[in-house]
C-alpha cells in the first residue's frame, strides 16, 4: 500500500512515503517554511520511490496539537489530496507520535511542543500509553500532574523520565530545579520530525480498520492570537 504521512505541527517539517519498494523519509528544521516545501518533498519523494502521486493509497497528517498555521496547512494538502485521489485521510495527535518511539522507554515520557506564552503542548506515557489528557500547560502545572503520576506508582530509584518534542531543552530546563532527584534526560532525537512514526502508527490501526477523517478537523488545545484579539 502506498502511504504518505506528513508532519507540518511543528518547526521540524517532515514527509514519509511508505511503497512496495521500501520506506522514504525527509525533514528539514525549516520554522515556518512548511507551506514552501510541502508539495515539493512530495513529488521528490515519489519520484524517488517511483510511483506517481497519483498512485497514492491513503494520506495520514498530524491532528494537532501544534502550530496553528502548521496544521492547516498539513491538513489543507493531506485533504486535497484525498478528495482528489479519492483515497482516505487518516490522522493522529501529534504528542501520540512523539511519544510513540520512546514506547518501550522504562519510566515516563513527556512529549513538548512550545505553545508560547510559557505554555508547552504536553501530556504524559507511560509503556507507550497516555496517562493524561493533552494539555496546555505552564511547567508548574505539568510538573503538578507529573508528581501525581509519581505518586501513583510509588517512585523508585528505577523511576526514569524522559522529554522529547522540540520543546524539550526548553522544558527540561524550566523543570531543572524541580526534577534535580529524578533521573531525567532529553532523547537525544528530540528535536525530529514525526511522519515516520505517524506512518508506523496509522499502519498499525489500518490493520483493524482504516478511518476516514476527510470531515474532521486538527486538535486546537487554545483559541489562536487572532480569534483572542477578535474578541478582546
């Protein structure tokens, strides 16, 4: 099955193609050059795999949290090229694949995604399953949520925390403090792009069923700048 995945909800862009011939993968710390290099990594990468964009089987993008731009601009093509292909559109949370390649990590993972304001999109994993909601959060109230976490399972000197998401440094660093009797690290892959594990999630569920979310919309954790100061 041929299946492109695209990554535009954070600075990291990225694009998986998976063919019959193999996996294909780009990214490129590219800040708010999404809309620039979107189309254009997805011709070079069929052209590298060599099938036609025509011969795509299913197109998977980011459902958000995320950049606001960033994810109407991955949702805008992942839909075009459904509804012109007649092929499905499927999505997944973004903190989902950025946790999902630490699933085997033995401890705690927290994905961060700078949502400015001194705020991170965040939620916490554990064995490669989400023990939180996804939030908009200010590093006191996440270090809040995580210390219940701890509670629960009765932390142990085996206990380990791991970060990941381009606002990792910076969240590791507003928690340095607080975390200093917690062994915690930043993945050393952190600042990466998500398609390749939003390729090898959406994958695993189209084995069961595949869902179409050619309707649906991105995950929006707040209202963004313009809508705030529309009504302010």
């Amino acid at each position: 099955m041929n299946i492109l995945a695209i990554d535009t909800a954070d600075q990291v862009f990225s694009v998986a193609l998976e063919t019959a011939a193999g996996l294909l993968y780009t990214e490129i710390d590219s800040g708010s050059r999404h809309s620039e290099l979107l189309m254009e990594s997805v011709d070079w990468l069929c052209k590298k795999s060599g099938i036609k964009p025509a011969e795509l089987e299913l197109v998977a993008c980011m459902k958000g949290p995320g950049s606001f731009t960033g994810l109407r601009i991955g949702f805008s093509a992942a839909k075009g090229m459904a509804l012109a292909l007649k092929i499905p559109l499927v999505t997944a949370p973004t903190l989902d694949c950025l946790a999902y390649p630490l699933s085997k990590w033995p401890g705690i993972v927290i994905p961060a995604m700078d949502a400015k304001k001194g705020c991170f999109f965040s939620a916490l994993y554990r064995d490669g399953k989400r023990l939180t909601d996804y939030m908009d959060a200010s590093p006191e109230e996440l270090l809040k949520r995580l210390e219940k976490e701890l509670e629960k399972v009765r932390l142990g000197p085996e206990e380990q925390i791991i970060l990941t998401g381009c606002g990792a440094e910076m969240l590791s660093s507003r928690l340095a403090e607080s975390l200093r009797s917690i062994h915690n690290v930043v993945y050393p892959d952190y600042r990466s792009g998500g398609a390749k594990a939003l390729l090898k999630i959406i994958k695993c569920s189209i084995l069961v069923i595949i869902s179409d979310d050619i309707n649906s919309g991105p995950i929006y954790l707040r209202k963004s700048d313009a809508e705030i100061n529309m009504h302010s």
